[in-house]
C-alpha cells in the first residue's frame, strides 16, 4: 500500500477521540475574540488566546481581523463585512474537514478549492422590510477536488466533512447567544 | 420466565394498529419456529406475531409466570433477589430479556412545546382516528417515524416530516426483498466485535422500511409523492417557534451514499456488474423550512418517532451506564451469573431483531451453563 499524505495526523485526532471519551472536562473549550471599534464601521478584532483540554492555550501568533463594510455601503472598505466572515469560516472548517477524512479513509489529495455563496437580501438589515431576516437566506458551497477518488467517494468525503463540522453546525442550527454589557 | 403481562405483550400493547413486521414472515422466525403460511414474503400484522409468539411459548412448554412484573433486582451473595409483584425469588443467575424499546425515547426540548399542541409517542398512538383535525409534524425518520407520516398523510392530513440522520432502503433490490439481501450475504451475521464502531451500530435508527401487501418502497421520495413536507431535524423550540437544521441536504446526501455502497456491495457478491436502474436521489425540497410558528395553528399534534429505550429502573445492580445502556459484553453482563438478550447488536447485526435470539439465545446460555456451579445435590 502506498502511503498518501495530506499532512493531516489523524492519528492524533483518533487518539484524542479515544482520550477524550472518557475525559469529557478536557473537552470543553472556549474561543475568544477580542475587538476593538476603530471608526465609523470599521472595527478589529483580534485573536490569540483559548481555553482547553483544562488550562490556557495561547495561538503561535496573534492574529488580527478587520471587518468593515464596503463601498457600496458608504464605508469605507477597511476590511471584509462580517457576516464575510461566516463564509471564512465556512469554507476553513468544511476544507479542514475533507482533507482529515481522506487522509482517514486512505484517499491522496490534489487539490481541494470551494466557491461560497451566502444569498443575502439587505432590506434585512436595512429595516426595510420586517418580513425579510437579517442573516443569510441561503448559502452555496461547490467543491472542486481532485483526487485518487471516485466521484462517489469524492462525494462521500464533502458529506463526512459536512457531518463533522462545528461551523457548518453553527450555521444550520440554532445557537443560544447572550450579549451582555459590562 | 417473569412477564409483567402475556406472553408477546409487545406486541400486544406497545404497536399501533396498522403495524406489519419490516421483515417478510420467512425471516420472522423463531428458534425452529418458522412462518408456513401461502405467503413467505408477506408480512405479519401486529396480531399474526402475537399468534405466532404465543404458539412458540406452546410448542416449547415455556414456563412463564404472566401478570409477574419484575420491580428490583439485586445482587445477594453469590446470586440475585427479585422482587416481583408475585413475591421474592432469589436466583443465581438472571438473563434480562425485558426488551430493548421499553420506553419511547422523546426529546428535552419537547418539554417548551406550548400546550395546545397535542403531543404523541408511538406508544400512545393507534391509528389517525385518534388524532385532532389539523397538521401533524412527525419528528423522527426511522420505519416508525415514516410509516406513520404516510399513514397520516393518507388519512387527509397536512403531515410534516423532520428528519435528521436516516437509514434509507428500497423494499426490493433486484426484485428480492433488500432484508434477503442482508441475509444471504452475512451483512447481519456481522459479530458485534467485527463491527467498526459498534456504539453507532448499536444506535443505528431502523431503516425507512414498511411491510406492505404491495411491497412499496417508503423512503423519503415515496413521502414526497404523497405530498408529505420534509424539514430538517428538530434542533430548537424557541417561544413557541420551531427551529428545524438547515442541513436537511446533507443527511439526504449521506443516506443516498450509504444506500448505493451498500447494494453495490450486495452486486459484488452475486458478482453482477450490469448495473441495476438506479435509485434517484433524495429529492429535498429547495428551500426546506426551518422554522414553524405553532402560534400558527397549522400544527394540531406533534408524534415523537425519535426511538426508544430500555427500562432499567427495576435492576438495581450497577451494569448501566451513564447514558443508560447495559454493560455486557455479547450478552454477559458485567456482574457474575448476569446476562441479556433481545438488545441492538447483542452479538450479531441480527440480534435487533426477531430472527436474531436463535444464535444469541444459543451463546448465552452456553457461557451461563458453563459458568453456573451445578449444585451437589443436583449433581
Ligand atoms: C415498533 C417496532 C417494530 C419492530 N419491527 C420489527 C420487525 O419488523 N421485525 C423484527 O424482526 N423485529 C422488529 N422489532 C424488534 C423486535 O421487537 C425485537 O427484536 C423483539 O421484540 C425482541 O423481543 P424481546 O422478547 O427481547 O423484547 P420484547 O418483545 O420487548 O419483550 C420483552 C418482554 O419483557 C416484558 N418485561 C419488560 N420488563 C419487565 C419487567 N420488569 N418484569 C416483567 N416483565 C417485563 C415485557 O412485558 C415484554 O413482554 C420491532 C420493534 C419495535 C419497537
């Protein structure tokens, strides 16, 4: 058999899995964002620090995000629009998740590259329209993925990833959100 | 052998009316019982496997004690204590055989349904009759879940269907019922320690399969047609407010996978590789709803088709886990002289259903005559 490498250690990933079974406290984490208004609606936003597998975790490297809105939006475009970022992290988690699951299932990647589209009606948001919501009505993800695959198995890994995936999961379920002022 | 009621009380008081077994009645068989009706590859009712249970316990003289309902058992010295409402008995050893889906399994969230909605389990429902007018959202895409969203739906009423994860089947592959299939080509002669993930194969959901005179398919395209809506899976109930997952396309799209690999697998073995008319996928509406006002009206009952469980509150020996599940290994429960029988992939895949107790019964008892000391003065 030849060995394919798509630079996932899965091995880690099903060690934790077994660990973790029966250690659910280590299991529990915290992502945090910290940001900062800048001017008009721009704002940054940084990342560096998390919390598990029970202490302080710190990032290799702070990294810093700036949302903003467009142009078209009478802004002025210091950074992607936030609900941009929904997309980013749509696409970063379901990309991360092909790759751990061929590497599992023993298929050698290519390339994997995605186009999303998130359908947005801005009357929403605009107030424009109370019978409009304000997040996204739908969103589109097509993979183009070359591999030593078959279409169906190639199609059995975009499904897996979906299964798996937290961001998907936040996106397609609801969440308990709790904004409080200091 | 302690039944709380009759003999096959299951199936006398735990199904709704229309039930047919899934599995044809050539498969529905007991240890050398078997159906010899006109017709294997029918399906029983409710009251054919009454018939055929109670005619087992005849033929074999099983000693059952009815109406003896088991409250507590508990380990005592080198046995057990039963309590049971026909008095105390004390045994060395105890098979649990009390069944897997004693209690239907119903969702924390149903508790924030507004109480104008009528709220059902399959243990309390017999037939649309007993249902109000108006919509019903059946939550749950199992063979109970889909048999009655269709029977529902038949009856003249707007029926919903949410689904998560699903097991979809075609009643016929290549003409032959696809539980043949499963059969003949040991796919339910997989042991318990060969299966890759066996929490999940013990958890698997049963598969959208109905037993019908006209053998028809009941997947989720067989609900379309009859004009059933699909919705994701139930994930929230916010003030009164459903909230379905928008991932409806995704679970749709793994059932679809798992269905082809698995009757490509059973082409493999009968070496065909003319490939049969394929299935069409799953068809999922283009923008499934994901949340329904039951503020609304247009749902007057909700049915839970989301499982069932065991009832363990009667054994008071510490073998059930903090999810509620017995520890044994292929039936020797983890405590001296304990076993089990008639659970999800005991041993094998086919222990989950009827056809399943031959082998199982077989190996059970076999460790349990090994393991229990004759006494001397039964020697
Ligand atoms: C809705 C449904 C449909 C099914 N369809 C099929 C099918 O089509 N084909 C198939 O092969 N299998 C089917 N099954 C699975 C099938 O029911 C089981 O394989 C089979 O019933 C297992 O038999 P059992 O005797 O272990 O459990 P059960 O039939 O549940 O019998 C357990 C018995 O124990 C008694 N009992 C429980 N607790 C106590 C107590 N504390 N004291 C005294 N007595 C007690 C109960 O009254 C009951 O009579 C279905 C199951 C369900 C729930």
């Amino acid at each position: 058999m030849t060995t394919i490498d798509n630079g996932v250690n899965v091995q880690a990933l099903l060690d934790a899995r077994e660990v973790l079974k029966g250690a659910p406290d280590a299991a529990q984490f915290t992502w945090r964002a910290s940001s900062k208004w800048q001017h008009g609606v721009h704002s940054t936003t940084t990342i560096e620090k998390f919390f598990g597998l029970g202490q302080e975790q710190t990032h290799k490297n702070e990294t810093t995000f700036a949302a903003d809105h467009p142009a078209v939006f009478a802004a002025e475009d210091n950074g992607i629009t936030p609900i941009e970022y929904l997309l980013v992290g749509l696409a970063g988690c379901l990309t991360a998740g092909v790759a751990s699951v061929a590497q599992n299932r023993g298929i050698q990647l290519r390339s994997v590259e995605s186009t999303v589209e998130g359908a947005h009606d801005i009357r929403g948001i605009l107030g424009a329209d109370s019978d409009v919501r304000n997040g996204f009505n739908d969103i589109k993800v097509t993979f183009h993925i070359d591999a030593d695959a078959s279409q169906e198995e190639i199609e059995a890994l975009v499904a897996q990833s979906q299964k798996r995936s937290a961001v998907y999961d936040a996106l397609t379920n609801p969440t308990n959100v709790t904004v409080e002022v200091a | 052998m302690l039944e709380r009621g009759e003999v096959a009380n299951s199936w006398r008081r735990e199904r709704w009316d229309s039930l047919r077994l899934l599995t044809p009645n050539w498969l529905s068989r007991l240890p050398g019982h078997h159906y010899d009706g006109p017709d294997p590859d029918g399906y029983m009712t409710s009251g054919e496997v009454v018939a055929f249970i109670e005619q087992f316990a005849g033929v074999t003289a099983a000693p059952v004690r009815t109406n003896t309902a088991v409250t507590s058992v508990r380990r005592d010295d080198d046995g057990y204590r039963l309590v049971t409402s026909g008095g105390e008995l004390r045994a060395r050893s105890v098979v649990l055989a009390g069944g897997a889906c004693n209690v239907p399994t119903v969702p924390a969230l149903a508790a924030g349904l507004p109480p104008g909605v009528r709220q059902l389990t399959p243990f309390d429902y017999r037939g649309p009759d007993g249902l109000a007018e108006g919509g019903v959202l059946v939550v749950g895409g199992s063979a109970t879940g889909v048999q009655i969203a269709a029977e529902l739906r038949r009856s003249g009423r707007p029926v919903i269907l949410s689904t998560g994860e699903h097991v979809r089947m075609p009643r016929l592959h290549r003409d032959r019922d696809v539980l043949w299939w499963m059969d003949a080509t040991g796919v339910w002669d997989q042991r318990y320690d060969q299966v890759d993930d066996l929490t999940r194969a013990r958890r698997l959901p049963s598969p959208q399969l109905v037993g019908t005179p006209e053998r028809a398919t009941l997947d989720l395209n067989a609900l379309t047609d009859l004009g059933v809506e699909l919705v994701g899976r139930l994930s929230a109930v916010r003030d009164g407010v459903l909230l379905f997952s928008g991932g409806l396309t995704n679970v749709c799209a793994l059932a679809d996978l798992k269905m082809k690999r698995m009757l490509a697998g059973f082409d493999q073995w009968a070496g065909l590789s003319q490939p049969e008319v394929e299935l069409p996928p799953t068809r999922v509406p283009a923008a499934p709803r994901w949340q329904i006002d039951l503020g609304h009206g247009e749902i007057s009952t909700v049915v839970w088709a989301t499982g069932f469980r065991p009832d363990y509150g009667w054994l008071d020996v510490p073998v059930v886990d903090e999810k509620g599940r017995l520890r044994h290994e292929g039936g020797v429960v983890d405590s001296p002289g304990l076993y089990a029988l008639g659970l999800p992939v005991l041993r094998r895949r086919r222990s989950t259903f009827l056809n399943g107790i031959e082998d199982d019964a077989r190996a059970v008892t076999e460790h349990l005559a090994t393991s229990l000391p004759v006494p001397s003065s039964h020697r």
